[in-house]
C-alpha cells in the first residue's frame, strides 16, 4: 500500500519540490500508527465511528490500565501489525496529555516509535 507522506510533528501533508512524496511497506505501517493513535473519535468526516474516545474515555478519570487497553487495541488493530513487543505510556496530568513508546512486529518488520504525544 502507499499512502502521501505526513509530516510526523504537524500531521500536515508533506510537499517537497511541489510534489507530495509518497511512503510505502515499513513506513506507511509506521505513519499509519501515528494517524490511527492522534485520531480523535468522530473526527474523520468519512467514517466517524473512526478514532480513540479521547473525551469520552480516554482523558477522563479512567485508570491507566483502561487507557493502555484502548490504545494497544488501537495498535493491534493497524493493518500489518501482528503483535506488541514492548509498551511504555506516561502521563502528564498538567497538560492532559499521554506519551507513548512501542514496539511492534508487523509483516514487514519491526515498528519503532518513541515518545508519541498523544491529546496534545
């Protein structure tokens, strides 16, 4: 599969040289975590059953354990994924945000990403 290519701080559309550089294999399963995880439920105006209940569940006074169960589920269920190695989430009550770091195997190797904000 190939997808544009985002800009992994602002989530924009990259351009370079006026023209939208793609990624695919290893990378689009990478961008697609990033996307699935920062995507806020009822955001996606094509399918807005899409996304993590960020208001609803997520940021609410629900445990740690309950967050880390909704955004693993989130991240087993990105396509080419097939298991978490490794899991780290902190929270920041301040800024009501969370950082995560995984590890994934996926079809097409290992997925690394460390230090995601999310609800930033």
């Amino acid at each position: 599969m190939v997808d544009r290519k985002i800009d992994e701080t602002t989530g924009a559309i990259v351009v370079e040289n006026y023209d939208n550089p793609l990624v695919s294999e290893l990378d689009q399963v990478v961008q697609n975590c990033r996307i699935r995880l920062r995507t806020f439920y009822g955001e996606c105006f094509l399918d807005n059953r899409r996304g993590i209940p960020y208001f609803s569940e997520t940021f609410t006074k629900a445990n740690k354990d309950s967050r880390d169960a909704i955004l693993k589920a989130t991240i087993k269920e990105t396509p080419e994924i097939t298991e978490i190695v490794s899991y780290i989430s902190t929270d920041d009550p301040e800024t009501r945000t969370m950082t995560v770091t995984f590890k994934a195997k996926a079809t097409l190797g290992m997925v690394n990403i460390n230090n995601l904000q999310l609800g930033a």
